[in-house]
C-alpha cells in the first residue's frame, strides 16, 4: 500500500486492507472492521482509507457518519446497545437501561470516564420475540432483565473480552410455533437446483408465474415478473470462458436480509435455521435470471449469524452447489458473498441497499431505472426478501401449482408471521395466507388484545373492530410483523415510539421526509409530556399529507401511518392526553386583519377569513 502519513495506524490497518483489496465497494465492509479494532473511526485511519482507495478524504467520512453502528468519536470499549422498539419498551427497557447506567456510572448515549463502556439505544434488533433485547459488540443479549444485567456489568467491569463470556447469555431461540410448508421439511441441499436443471431456467420461471409468488419483503411484487425483466436486461458479453465468478460480472441476485422494520424477525429464524433454503432460492433465481454474483445483505444486528453463514456457503461450495459448473453443468457459474450492513433501516430500501452494496452511504435512488436493468454497478439486478428466495426454492422442488394451490387467489402460499408484544407464545408463526387476525390471536395467546400492528411501523394499526381481516395481499399485506397489544396499554406510547423510530431513520436526502419526521417526533414528545393541543392534532394531519405525497422513497410516505392510523382508531388515546381539546389556533389570523379593514374602510365578507 502507498504510506499514509501515520504509520502507527497503517500497521494496523494493512491485514484490512489486504483482506479487502483496493475496491471501493468494500468500503462499508473496510470501515466496519477498523470501528472493531479501533472501537471507533480515528481521524487517521479516514485519511489513510482515502488515499488506499484513492477517494476523497470527505467521502470516506460521509460514509462513516451514515451508518449508525460506526463512529466517529471514540466509543467504550464494550459498546452496549439496547433494542428500542416499543415491544422491548413494553418488557421494560427503559428501566432496565437506566439500571445498568447507574450500576456503571455511565450516562446513556455517553461513554463512561475511563473509555470502558458506553451505552445507547439501537433501532429493533430483531429479537422482539425474546426481548427486552441488546447487542454487546455485535453479540446478541436477550430475555435481559437486572440478574443478567448485574452479571454483563460485572463482565465489563472485570474486562472480560466478550468471545469469553457464558454462552448462554448470547442464546437466541428460534421459537418456531407453527410449520406449513415452508418450514416443515428441511430441504435436501440441492434438490430445488435439480430440479431445476431438469426442468430448464424458462420453464422454472414458468413454474414461478404458476405459483403467483409475492414477494415477501412487503410490496407483494410478482417475482416471476421481477427475474423476467432482469432476465431480459442486456449485459455486455465479456467473452471470458474462464470461470471465475468475481470477474465475469453477468447479473446479479440479491438476497436483502436487513429486515430493519420494528417487530420482524423471521428472516433471523430462516437463517440461523434454513440457510440452505435460501441460498438454493438464491441459485435457482441465479439461473432463471443467468446471474453470475448473489449477495447476501445481512443487516449489521444479525453480525453474529455471519460465520455460521459462512460455513454453510462453504459446504456448499465443496458439495459443488456454489462456484463454477454447479452440479457438474457447464457454464452455470455461481457464488454467493456476504456483504454486513452497519444500522441503517433505509438499507432494506432496495436501491439504497445496492447503494450500500456499492460501499456508499445508504440514500435511495431515482427510479427509473429501476435495479432489474440498472442495479449493481449498473448491472441488472434481482433483489428479493429472504422468504421470497426460501418459497423460490420450495417452487422449484415441488412446482407452481403446489404453491398455488394454498392461501388465497391473489396470495398464494404461505407466510411467516413474527409475533411478540402481549402474548403469552411470542415467536414465528407459518399460516397459509387468507387467516385471519382473530385465528392468529387465538393461537399465540393474545388475549384481551385490542389492537394489533401488522407489518411494522410502516404497516397497518388493526383495531379490535377489524380482528376479522385477513393475513393477504388483497386486505392486510405484510412483511411479517404482527405486534400485539392489550387493551390496557395506550396506543399513543407505540405511535410516539414508532415516530423516535421514522426520526432517527430518515437518511435525510429529502426535505418532506428529513424535516417532517423531526417535526412529528416534537409534536408527540410535546403531547407526551402534556403540552399538547388540537391544534397539534391538525397539524400532524397536514404533516402525514406531506409525508405520503411529497418524500422520495417507502420510509417517508409512510413514516405517518402510525400516528394517522392512531388518530383514526384510537382518538382517545390522544384526547387524554391533550391539555385543550377545543382548538386553539397559535394565531389569529382574522384579528391580525383588522388595522387592513380599517385602513381600506371595508368590513365586508371578503375582507374576513
Ligand atoms: C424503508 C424501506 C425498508 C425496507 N426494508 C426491507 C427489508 O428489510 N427487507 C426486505 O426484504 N425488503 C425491504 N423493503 C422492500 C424492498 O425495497 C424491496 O421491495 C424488497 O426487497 C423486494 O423483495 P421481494 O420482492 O422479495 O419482496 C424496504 C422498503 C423500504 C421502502
Ligand atoms: S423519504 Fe426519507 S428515507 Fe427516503 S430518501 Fe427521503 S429522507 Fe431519505
């Protein structure tokens, strides 16, 4: 590498740079390993990426400041983040982070004097299921309460480096409550890639339009639709015969494994558990579409999957269903890398992931192009949810018309629904889709729920008056988030709690969405703290307006549906908590036109508003 001019940080930095080489779109992947050695990204260490990857210094630092698991001001050495989401509030988190401040003299959001440990908060973690949940340098903490929080202290305080900790403290289960026919079978490896190459890539797609598969990752896209567009992308032939799937760049496959939205956590289940499923829908999609390269996204919270992951990417590779003429057929090349994300919800965006992808700062993309002609580096690009891979793989095995023949007309299959809040058997549960919500609390234990919040924050707030809709795409569609609550708790605490969420998400690209989120975070802080008037009632009605129409990407036009879904079916949550319930306008504009009446001698209709 070319010196740098701080040797003593080149040093460390080298064994990075040659595990990365000099690609800029490993960024991302070069930062986060010098946040794990450095437990933050020195000054220098920035200056000294740019010239390696020959960038300017400001880019290298614009990425670093955009994602939330890297810093730029030094953190603890032990860096504790609790999950944020309202189902970890609902479990205690506030109290129990306040606890575990106090016992190590730490602020939260501060690093403690000695550089030992800081301690914040982190958007869902995805283990809502298990919960009040956090992360310790990546590792995941769960079912936390102040036993276990006076054990990690302790740990810390004796500084026990986390690799040496107890195990069970990093135990999460998969709490898998239902099976259908996406999780009731392990998959044999390579039976769906059999199949495939029996049937041949035009009519495995065929087999897919039978199925009518959605994508699972919330927009419902038919899948078959998505790869045939790719499929018929142009690529620019390279001539190259030599297998070599890192050089002959074809298309691309992605699997987005973010599943940054509050309350989801099957993706985490499918692949601590049935990776094999996904990376066979990975390959299978890989040949329909004629995909050289697959991706797997990991979101940064699920870190701790990553070598797991990676042996089972290895195992694949030497049973020859990964890497060159896969099952012995010449010219089906394929392999899959995994690319970790560093906190940033707007990365599950599918063109802000390929962004991410690329080594840059996660901001979406104009569209069109849209990613299947103009994805990564400006190749056609596929990205799919994880169970939408998984129920490819299942299709391929079995056919389209198996799948076809369950759920609902327009919502073929199944779906995996990850269930927490007040039940008393939180965890996944598989449904054909067409259920309904009432079936599904009657199943998990909900009872005396009256309300439950499908598909996340950015989703659908279900009163008990509409427990009789159904899990589909035609009524109650889902990226697989189903938070439940009981009739004591009030609903203003979750859209208070999802509004902190859209605020500190929004990557700011746009001004609707980078100042209108702020702005309804401080109107529900202030009707949370009992300053609230109608007024403010109004005016988060003209905000979400603004959110729906005018943002650039999903995350803003939606980031106002809990607060107007709330508004809507629980109004009283709200008015309890307002200090005026008539509205007070903050200024009178019809008195303010008096001196002009007088001024002009007219006192007529018009004159007045
Ligand atoms: C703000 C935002 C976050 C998203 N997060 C995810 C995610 O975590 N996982 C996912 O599969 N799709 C996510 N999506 C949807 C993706 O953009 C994309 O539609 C999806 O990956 C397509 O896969 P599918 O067709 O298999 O559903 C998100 C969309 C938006 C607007
Ligand atoms: S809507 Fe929000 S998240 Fe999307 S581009 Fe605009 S600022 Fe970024």
């Amino acid at each position: 590498m070319e010196p740098c001019e701080f040797p003593h940080i080149a040093s460390q930095l080298a064994p990075i740079f040659a595990r990365h080489g000099r690609d800029a779109t490993r960024l991302l992947q070069v930062l986060r390993e010098v946040q794990d050695a450095f437990h933050f990204i020195p000054p220098e260490a920035v200056s000294c990426i740019a010239i390696y990857l020959d960038m300017p210094r400001a880019s290298v630092e614009g990425v670093a400041g955009f994602y939330s698991f890297l810093s730029l001001k030094p953190d603890g050495e032990y860096r504790v983040l609790f999950s944020d989401n309202i189902t970890d509030h609902m479990l205690g988190k506030p109290e129990l982070m306040q606890y575990f401040c106090n016992k190590l003299w730490v602020e939260p959001g501060k690093v403690s004097e000695d550089n030992l440990v800081s301690v914040d908060s982190a958007s869902c973690t995805g283990m809502c299921d298990q919960g009040p949940a956090a992360l310790v340098n990546g590792w995941p903490l769960t079912n936390l309460d102040n036993n276990r929080l006076d054990l990690i202290a302790e740990l810390i305080r004796l500084r026990k480096p986390v690799a040496d900790w107890p195990p069970m403290l990093f135990e999460v289960a998969d709490n898998i409550r239902r099976k259908d026919v996406l999780l009731g079978e392990p998959l044999e490896p390579g039976a769906a890639i059999r199949a495939t190459l029996a049937r041949g890539a035009r009519q495995t797609l065929a087999e897919v339009e039978i199925a009518n598969l959605r994508g699972r990752g919330g927009a419902g896209f038919k899948t078959a639709a998505k790869w045939s567009f790719c499929h018929a992308a142009l690529v620019e032939a390279d001539g190259s015969e030599i297998c070599d799937v890192g050089a002959t760049l074809k298309r691309i496959m992605v699997c987005n494994a973010d599943e940054g939205e509050p309350g989801t956590f099957k993706d985490r289940v499918l692949l601590a558990s049935y990776a094999d499923l996904v990376f066979e829908g990975m390959t299978v999609g890989a040949r329909v579409v004629g995909a050289s390269k697959g991706f797997l996204y990991l979101r940064g919270e699920y870190r701790y999957l990553l070598d797991k992951l990676e042996a089972v990417l290895a195992r694949r590779r030497a049973q020859g269903l990964l890497g060159c003429d896969i099952l012995g057929e010449k010219g089906f090349d394929f392999d899959i890398e995994i690319h970790l994300g560093a906190g940033a919800y707007i990365c599950g965006e599918e063109s802000a992931l390929i962004e991410s992808l690329e080594g840059k700062r996660g901001r979406p993309r104009n569209r069109p192009p849209f990613p299947v002609t103009h994805g990564y580096l400006g190749l056609p690009t596929v990205v799919d949810n994880v169970e939408t891979f998984a129920c490819a793989a299942r299709i391929a095995e079995r056919g389209g018309a198996w799948f076809a023949a369950m759920g609902t007309p327009q919502s073929t299959g199944s779906k995996l629904l990850s269930i927490s809040g007040d039940v008393s058997r939180p965890g996944i549960y598989e449904y054909p889709f067409g259920v309904t919500v009432e079936q599904i609390l009657r199943d998990c234990g909900g009872v005396d729920a009256h309300a439950v919040q499908v598909s996340g924050p950015s989703g659908t707030l279900v009163s008990w008056q509409e427990f009789g809709r159904r899990i589909a795409f035609e009524d109650l569609p889902t990226a697989g988030a189903f938070m439940v609550f009981h009739r004591k708790r009030e609903m203003f605490a979750a859209a208070h709690n999802f509004t902190h969420f859209f605020a500190h998400e929004s990557c700011g690209f746009c001004t609707p969405c980078r100042v209108g989120t702020q702005l309804q975070k401080k109107i529900m802080d202030k009707i949370a703290g009992g300053h609230g008037t109608a007024s403010d009632l109004e005016e988060m009605k003209n905000l979400g307006h603004i959110l729906k129409t005018m943002s650039h990407c999903g995350l803003g036009s939606s980031a106002a549906n809990p607060v107007l879904d709330t508004l809507k079916k629980f109004p009283g949550t709200f008015e309890r908590k307002l200090k005026a319930l008539v509205f007070e306008p903050a200024f009178d504009l019809d008195g303010a036109l008096e001196t002009a009446r007088k001024i002009t001698g007219r006192d007529d209709e018009w004159a007045h508003l």
